[in-house]
C-alpha cells in the first residue's frame, strides 16, 4: 500500500505535458519581448537586451546543434535582431543565423516545431500556414530574413537529395524600394529530418529582362484603373512576375541558375 501511494504521488507531480526544449524556449523568447516591448530605451535596457539575445542564442544552439556551412562562421547567432515588438527587424524566424561579410551570403537553421510556430505566428501577414506552401511563398523569403521585400520571380527544379525530405529554390529580387528588375538573389530552403536548412545568396547568377515580359509589364501599366498608382503597379508586378515564371525556363540563363541553387543546396545540407 505505501509503494502504491507513493506511486499515485509520483503520477500527479509529474506535469501532464512536461514543456519541450522548443517551448520552452519559445516561453523564454516571449518573457523577453514583453519585457523590452514595454520598456524605455536607455544604455542600462540595451545591456540587457543584448543579454537576453545571448541567452536565446544559447537555447537555439542547444536545440539546433553543431552546425557547418562553408564560407560561413562556425557560431550561428539568434536569428532575431530585435526583441522589441515595432523595430524593423522583429519577427525574423526563429533559429540560428550565420551570415557572410556584407550579407551576401546568409543561412538560417531551425526545427520543423519553430518553424511550425512561427508559421502560425505570421498568418495574418499573409504567410500559408503549411509548409510546403510557404516555401513557395514569396512572403516567406521576405519575413524570414533582412528587412528588406522579396519578390519571387521564379522556382528552380532543383533535385532533392535521398535524406531531404523538402527541398524549394526559388529566384528573385530583394530590397526597400522598386523590386522590377533582373533576378539575381537564388534562395534554397529544405528539410533533413527535424532541421530547416535556409540560405539566402544575394549575388548568386546573372540574369536578364525578358522581352515578353516587359510588354506585359507596359501594358498593365498603360491601363486605366485601379486608379490608384500603387495598386495598378502591385497588379502590374504581379503578371509580370508570373509571365517571367513561365518565361524563364526558356532562357538562356536559366541552366545556369538551377546549377547555383543546386550547389547552394549541396552547401548548405549536412551529409
């Protein structure tokens, strides 16, 4: 009788649903946020926040683990840049982020649980809530990295290696202001058992306008409504993006490029 109850002791101090190292993790980065995010700025807040970076640092490399990628630095950092909700920079996917001198070349590693979350997360912006989805959304390539916009201009066919489970390259445009122009970003993103592997290469393949395209482009502009400037040249971007996805494979250029993705892919996943 006393084994039974200490037994029936033991089974009710234990946490139905003991908290994961994601979760907790995740509880960690949210005490911060709400902490800076009410915050006044002064030297003594900034101390601290460069603190709680580094400790959310040490939790993703725990979850994450060793990591290698060539041309990159060995210590991956918190992905996040800010935990102040309203800065530019807040909100980047959660997981470790190397980055190359300049940010030419840029990696993110993260777990299918994070990046589940933080799928859910950004819903509202926009962002599909399936994974495979996102990886073909140009929302994903803007929200996970930078602070800049992306515009996805096409997919490269690259093949997908035996021990990935997902693996999605896409071509495209980065920046603050007008997104119009000869792709020449290659964003690789897959997965190999619970990891995301994410590299972005900003100067990665030299392409060129599409002279199908450009009519396109013309005459969406040339026509009258909306009236509304801005929204005839989103609409306008639009069809022109999709006609140089269609155009592309076409293009001289284009072996080029799925070469690149491929190589970055190689890079980029563990063997």
């Amino acid at each position: 009788m006393r084994s039974l109850a200490l037994l029936c002791l033991l089974v009710f101090a234990t946490p139905a649903h003991a908290a994961t190292p994601e979760q907790h993790y995740l509880d960690l980065r949210d005490r911060y946020i709400a902490k800076f995010s009410q915050a006044k700025e002064s030297d003594e807040t900034f101390k601290q926040h460069d603190a709680a970076l580094n400790e959310l640092t040490g939790a993703l490399r725990g979850l994450v683990g060793p990591v290698t990628i060539k041309g990159l630095p060995a210590e991956g950092r918190s992905n996040a840049d800010t935990l102040f909700r309203g800065d530019s920079g807040f909100g980047h996917l959660d997981g470790l982020g190397f980055s190359s001198e300049g940010d030419k070349l840029q990696a993110v590693v993260t777990t299918t649980g994070l990046l589940k979350h933080w799928l859910r997360e950004h819903h509202e912006d926009g962002m599909p809530l399936e994974i495979g989805a996102a990886f073909k959304s140009d929302r994903f390539y803007y929200q996970a990295i930078q602070d800049s916009a992306f515009a996805k201009y096409a997919e490269l066919p690259i093949a997908k290696p035996a021990l990935a489970s997902a693996a999605v390259a896409v071509l495209g445009v980065r920046g603050n202001g007008d997104l119009k122009g000869p792709p020449h970003e290659i964003d690789v993103v897959a997965i190999q058992g619970d990891k995301v592997y994410f590299l972005a290469s900003s100067d990665a393949v030299k392409t060129a306008e599409i002279p199908a395209c450009e009519r396109v482009w013309k005459q969406m502009m040339a026509k009258k409504t909306p009236q509304d400037s801005m929204a005839r040249e989103d609409q306008a971007m639009d069809a022109y993006t999709k006609c140089f996805a269609k155009e592309a494979p076409s293009q001289s250029w284009f072996a080029s490029a799925v070469k690149k993705a491929q190589s970055q892919l190689e890079l980029l996943l563990p063997r």
